[in-house]
C-alpha cells in the first residue's frame, strides 16, 4: 500500500504537495469515490484525476529543459485561458513543470513527469541554485553598495528576510543567484533596494545552464544534464566557466 498522494507523484501527475492540492480540490477519485487526504491506494485500485484513469505502471521518466517565453504561464491550470507552457511542449501524459517562473519572465524552465525529481528541485530543504539575468528600470543601474544589500541579510520582504546567495553588477541590472525560490523574489529583492525590474531570465538552475537553446525552444535531458542539474558540484571548473563565458557574452 501506499500514500495517494505519492503514488500520483511517482505517475508523474504532479509534486507531491501539488497533488494534495488536487486531493483536497476534489479533482481526485479512488474507484469512484472522491479521495481524502493521507489515503492509501493498491496497485488494484482504479485512481482518476479530472476522470482521467491514472496508469501507476513504470512509465520511462521524460524531463524536458525548455526556455520559456514571456507570455506563458507555469500554472496547470489557467481560468483565463492565458497561454500555457504545455502547449509549447510535446503531448505527454503527465508532464508538469518544475516549481514556476513568472508569467513576465523568460528563460530556463524544467518540465518533468518524475515526481520524485520535482519533489528534490522544489523542496526548500534541498537548496538547488537558481540563477537570474535582471534588467532594471531606474537612472542607473544597481552598483555594488546597492547588490551588498541582497547579500547582507538586512534585506527584509512582506514574507521575511531574503538573501542572495551571490549578486554581481551587470550592463542595465545584474545577475543574482538563490538558494531558494519564492514566488517573485528576484524582482521583489530588487525592488527593494530601489531597482525595479524591468526584464528577467533564468539562465541556470542547479548545474543546467540554458546555454544557446532560443526562445521557445526544447530539448530533453539525458543522464548526463540529470547529473549536471543534481550534481553541480561534480561540474568540472573549466567547464562551469565556459558555461558562464556563454551567459556572460550573451547577456551580460
């Protein structure tokens, strides 16, 4: 037996909180009967989600790097009918983004049908990097003092203090990295201090570096990129700095 809401995560339905979100929305359905949170479920149970019968088999896991336009929205569902990133994504059963990136930012976004996978990027607990590119609005871009402040831990938002894991000037903005991922905080931090945002890209999340995929574009990841994205430790220097070299040239 098993938790539902893990066995729709191991599916590849969703994360596992975004599942019990599901669960609790009453969108979920164990042999007919509505589910409850922290039921458990066999392999014979027929388990439905909108309906839709969920297959609990060992499905091959797929995750997908996508560099996302500005326009779309990362939410599963939209009430306004705003575009979605799945319909730039090939049609795959269970197939749901990583964490989220605002409707008006643009860059490296992850798509996965292993929740596992999604659970491990998106927990606080497991701290996986994310890098961004921002360009602000203002008579002059932040200075050093200025980006001291997003490192400093005296930077405090209406959801407590925020803090950069590193923030380094750049042509119109500045390229900031975290150790975490609330909702908006880069441009949030920035705004903070003065800098509001005007443009903002996700270039690198963990050790997977968007690198020269364009707008709209896809690719799928094999065991290599997996590791990398895990492991960005184990990313040889020389190759993390050409990497950077790539970001740098394009963006900088």
């Amino acid at each position: 037996m098993e938790r539902l809401h893990k066995r729709l995560a191991r599916a590849g339905v969703a994360s596992r909180r975004a599942a019990e979100a599901m669960i609790q929305a009453g969108r979920v359905t164990v042999n007919g009967v509505p589910a409850t949170l922290g039921q458990t479920v066999t392999d014979a149970d027929d388990i439905r989600v909108d309906g839709q019968l969920i297959e609990t088999g060992a499905a091959p896991k797929v995750t997908y790097m996508l560099y996302k336009p500005r326009g779309y929205v990362t939410t599963a569902r939209d009430e306004y009918g705003r575009k979605n990133v799945l319909d730039a994504m090939p049609p795959t059963p269970g197939l749901h983004p990583v964490g989220r990136l605002d409707r008006d930012s643009e860059g490296l976004l992850l798509l996965t049908t292993d929740g596992d996978l999604t659970l491990t990027l998106t927990h606080p607990r497991y701290g996986h990097e994310k890098a961004y590119r921002a360009w602000t609005d203002g008579p002059h871009a932040p200075t050093p003092a200025d980006l001291e402040r997003l490192l400093d831990g005296s930077l405090t938002l209406d959801d407590g203090p925020a803090t950069a894991l590193e923030a380094r000037p750049a042509r119109g903005g500045a390229f900031v990295v975290l150790g975490e991922g609330r909702n908006r905080q880069v441009r949030r931090m920035l705004e903070g201090i003065g800098h509001p945002v005007t443009r903002l890209l996700r270039y690198r999340v963990g050790g997977l570096w968007l690198g020269n995929l364009e707008v709209g574009e896809y690719r799928q990841l094999d065991d290599r990129d997996l590791r990398d994205l895990l492991h960005p430790d184990r990313t040889p220097p020389q190759v993390w700095a050409r990497q950077w070299e790539r970001i740098e040239k394009r963006w900088g």
